[in-house]
C-alpha cells in the first residue's frame, strides 16, 4: 500500500486504494477483498503481472487497474461477446492482458500508448505469456484515433489515457461511429468504457468536504481538484448523458468508471 500522507487534523488514503462507499477504510478494504475471492478468478499470469509492476515499478504501478477492476471488464466483455478491442492508454500492458483472455484466442486487442518505454515492457509482457492476440501501437492517442479505419468495428473502446483528452477521444468515437459510416470504430451497441471518471470524487464533490482537496498528488498537480483533467472529466459525463446515442452507467467503484452502450 501506499504510504499515508497525513495533514495536521487529517489521514487521508491514496485515493485508489481507498474503499469508500463502506463505513470505513478497514470494512471497505475486507468488503473489496471478499468480492474479489467471490469473482470468477482470472489467469494467474495476470494476478502475477500486476504483482510484479507493482514491485519494479512503485513509481508508476498505480496507473493498472486493481484486479478486481480487471475481473469486472473480463466479466462485461465476455457478457457482450466483445472480440474486438480498442484500449486507450496501455501503460505496461496489464489491462491489455485481461481484454487479450476476455477477446480469446480469435479475438483482437489494439492498444495505444505514448510511451516507447512502456510500449516496449507491453510487448515484452504479451510475449512472455503467449499472448499473440494484443499489440500496441505507439504514438499519441490523440492523433491515432481519427486515423483508424478498422475493417471491422471495434466491440468495446477503453478509455484510460491522459483525462484532459477524454472529451476529444468520445467526440472522434461518436463522429467516427455513425449509422452508415464506412469503416465505423466502435459497433451499434458497442461499449466505451471510460476509467476515473469521478476522480477521487472531485467530479461531483469538489467542495471543502472532500478530504483528498488536501491530498499532496505531487508539483504538477496543485489544487488538482480544480484541475484541467476534472473539468474534462465532467465534460466528458455531460457529452455521454446529453448526446442522445448512449445508455450509460456511471459506476462510483474504483475511481468510478462510465459504462456507456452506443445506441445507433
Ligand atoms: C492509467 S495508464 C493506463 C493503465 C492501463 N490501462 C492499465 O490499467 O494497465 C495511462 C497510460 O496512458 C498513456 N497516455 C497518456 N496520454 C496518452 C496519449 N495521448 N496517447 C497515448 N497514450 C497516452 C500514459 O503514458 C500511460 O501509460
């Protein structure tokens, strides 16, 4: 875990590893792990990998996804019979491995990552599992997205690159899904499944009574509550809710997640 930042009247947890629909940090973090034990299990070697970026990497390894995040996108994916993935924001490959054993041996993982390092420790995982079903390409999302015309359209889209680009990332999915387009990226009924989406709960508590206001997330991010990546957040929910071509489901767990099914 990591370490506790404390201000002189308050503790306050890394926002990501504090459980906070429960009436505290130790039920939550029991209640979580119980839910976890009482999910279907997914491969070792991806519990393993998690495990091992969290070790060689402390720095950054709070970019995956928890295990129990994974469990649910395997679960959705599976339920919706995605074959076809489009991932936004690789890091080292980790959700790239739950999306590549959701899809299947026929199916397909694409993932975008700005960082030739990162990309590099994806590939490299990808092939120390056997996983032939995922590549990463490397450039910035931003420009990468409107080029792609994929032969068949993606099932699901996850986004979980830099949050000041995610209205930019769901206004090309919705301009490049329409009824009828050619070489559309995301399938009618298709899923674009947006991550931190409620940003330490900033998205729809900025005010005093949100303790993270105080949490130290480091020089580039002062007063992060009142952020470039917040304002888009909520930017982001407004296009999802007013667009008229979603049904959604904004799951407050984790860093809260917008689940959203394209309609046309
Ligand atoms: C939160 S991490 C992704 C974690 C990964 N999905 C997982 O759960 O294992 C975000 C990643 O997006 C990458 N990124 C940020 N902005 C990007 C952009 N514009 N284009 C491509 N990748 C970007 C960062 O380098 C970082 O590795």
């Amino acid at each position: 875990m990591p370490a506790l930042t404390t201000t002189p009247t308050t503790q306050v947890l890394y926002p990501k590893e504090c459980v906070a629909l429960y009436p505290n940090e130790i039920v939550g973090e029991r209640v979580s792990k119980y839910a976890e034990v009482h999910s279907s299990c997914i491969p070792k070697h991806i519990i393993n990998y998690h495990a091992h970026v969290s070790k060689t990497l402390p720095e950054t390894a709070k970019y995956m996804i928890s295990i129990s995040q994974a469990q649910m996108m395997v679960f959705l994916s599976k339920t919706v019979g995605a074959k076809r993935i489009l991932e936004i924001g690789a890091y080292v490959g980790l959700s790239s491995l739950a999306w590549s054993h959701a899809v299947g041996s026929e199916g397909k993982v694409t993932a975008l990552e700005f960082e030739p390092h990162f990309a590099k420790l994806a590939e490299e995982a990808f092939e120390a599992n056997g996983v032939r079903n995922a590549k990463v390409l490397v450039g910035d999302a931003l420009e990468i997205l409107p080029t792609l015309t994929p032969t068949e359209p993606y099932d699901i889209i996850f986004i979980d690159a830099q949050k000041s680009g995610y209205p930019a990332y769901l206004s090309t999915i919705l301009n490049s899904s329409k009824p009828g387009a050619p070489n559309r990226l995301l399938r009618k009924g298709g899923l674009v499944i947006g991550d931190n989406i409620l940003r330490c709960g900033f998205v729809a508590d900025d005010s005093e009574d949100n303790p993270w206001r105080t949490y130290d997330f480091g020089p580039h991010r002062k007063e992060y509550w009142k952020s470039q990546d917040v304002m888009s957040l909520k930017k982001y929910n407004e296009i999802v809710s007013e667009s008229g071509r979603f049904e959604n489901w904004l799951c407050p767990l984790w860093d809260g997640v917008n689940i959203a099914r394209l309609l046309d």
